[in-house]
C-alpha cells in the first residue's frame, strides 16, 4: 500500500513538473513573440544580423546563460532598448529561459 502511494505521488509530481514547465515555456514564448519577435524572428535579427540569438552568437559574445540574456531583456544593451517594465516581474527569466532552449534547439521548435 505505501509503495503504491509513493509510486503514484512520484508519478504524479513529475507530470505537474512536466505540466509547470511546459507552462513556464509557453508564457516566455508568448513574451518573446509580443515583444522580441518584431527584431528577432527566428532568433535572427532584422537590424543587425551579427547581434542575433543563434548560439554561437551568444556564446561568443558571453551572452549563454538565462540570467545574461534575462539581463539584455530588462535592461537592454547597446542600440536595443530595456524591456523590464513591459515584460513584468519574472518576465526577464521567462523569456530569457526560451531564447536559451530555442538557441539550443537551433531554433528549430515553436
């Protein structure tokens, strides 16, 4: 009888796990298509082509970590504009978290 409690518990902790984060995901691309996508289709960049999103690119330029690309997305960075007011509290991480995985996806997945 425990072992079945445990099992289902341990099952059902992973699939709202998995829900939260498929959740989490969904409201970064939402962000990123309302306030990035204009610039940045497809992890490209409409304005200047060297300062996109791909990985190579962020890698490069030391930009490989949710909190360095959640960083440009609040506060912006050179001809880019800050975003934090409009991507509302925690937005920062959300989008930055989906920029990432689409960068290591080769922006390949919606």
């Amino acid at each position: 009888m425990i072992a079945t409690a445990a099992a289902v518990l341990i099952l059902f902790t992973s699939f709202t796990t998995s829900a939260l984060a498929g959740e989490t995901s969904g409201e970064g691309a939402v962000l990123f298509g309302q306030h990035c996508a204009g610039c940045h289709v497809n992890g490209g960049n409409i304005i200047r082509r060297g300062k996109n999103l791909k990985l190579a690119t962020l890698k490069r330029q030391g930009l490989d970590s949710t909190e360095a690309i959640a960083s440009i997305a609040r506060k912006g960075i050179g001809q880019m504009s800050g975003y934090g007011d409009k991507l509302g509290e925690g937005g920062d991480q959300l989008v930055a978290g989906w920029i990432l995985e689409q960068a290591q996806n080769a922006w390949t997945q919606g």
